[in-house]
C-alpha cells in the first residue's frame, strides 16, 4: 500500500487467492495501517514468497462485507 505521505508501506499478510474470481482475499482490522491506507488510495502490489516461481500482482482493492463474497464456493 502507499501511506498519506506517499511512502510506499509493505507488510506480509497471510490470505487465500480466488482462481474462480482471480481475486487475492485477506483479513485485517479496520484500524490496521493497510485497511487505512487502502481506504485512501486501493491500488496496491502484491507478491509470494516463493524465490523460484515468482509472482507480482498489481490491483485494486475492495473491501468485502458481504459473506456470500467470502465463499468461492457459493
């Protein structure tokens, strides 16, 4: 994410990716620093960890309160 400053703030977090959708999902708190900057400005980057099979995803962000849009399997 990029904070109001405009420095970039990279955080590892823990999430599930959608291959029906193509959509990344985590949680957080609506007070963390990414659900705050997210709310300023939703385009982000996202990476994996593996150094063999690299993967960059750049995107937008939505917030997600409805369950159905939780469950790829509804």
């Amino acid at each position: 994410t990029v904070g109001s400053d405009g420095q970039p703030h990279s955080m590892p977090v823990g999430g599930v990716w959608d291959d029906t959708r193509l959509r990344f999902m985590f949680s957080c708190s609506p007070n963390a620093r990414k659900a705050r900057d997210l709310a300023l400005n939703p385009r982000l980057t996202f990476t994996t960890s593996d150094p063999v099979e690299c993967v960059s995803v750049q995107g937008t962000a939505h917030r997600i309160t409805d369950a159905a849009d939780i469950d790829p399997w509804v």
